[in-house]
C-alpha cells in the first residue's frame, strides 16, 4: 500500500475515533513517540502469534530448526495475494 493511500486510511480511522471524542483525538495528537509505540505494539503482535503455537513448534523456532518468516514467505510465494490485504 502506497503511502497516500496509509495516510487516507489513517486518515478516515481517526476521524472515526475523533467524532465520538475529541478529547481522545487531542490526546492522540499531543503523543509524541507514535512511532516506538507502534514498533512496540508489532512486537507485542508478534508475541502473540508465538503465544498460540505449540509448545513443540516454538522450541523448533527456538533452536533454529525451522524459520518462521521462511515459511511464511513460502506460503506468500505459493497463494496469490488477496486485494483485501493490498
């Protein structure tokens, strides 16, 4: 996704947000550190995706047996890409 079109969808969301209170939006607007905030917030994601895998398949990631991000590119490589997630 190109950036104009993050920016229009960020955009919209917080427009959302904003109409029910403005007092949130303010408060989103004097934030400075959205940018570690959102790397934090992709680790926690991450963390998560870890949480439900099972026991055995994270001690393989762990020791190197197998590349998470390796199977997910080949399963990205395999199936074309839903518009939706574009």
């Amino acid at each position: 996704m190109d950036r104009a079109n993050v920016t229009q969808h960020l955009t919209d969301y917080l427009a959302g947000y904003g109409r029910s209170n403005r007092h949130n939006l303010a408060e989103v607007a004097g934030y400075a550190d959205w940018q570690a905030r959102a790397q934090g917030e992709l680790e926690r994601r991450m963390t998560r995706l870890m949480e439900t895998l099972p026991d055995y398949l994270v001690a393989a990631i762990a020791a190197g047996e197998v590349d998470l991000a390796d199977v997910a590119r080949g399963l990205l490589a395999a199936e074309p890409a839903n518009p939706v997630d574009l």
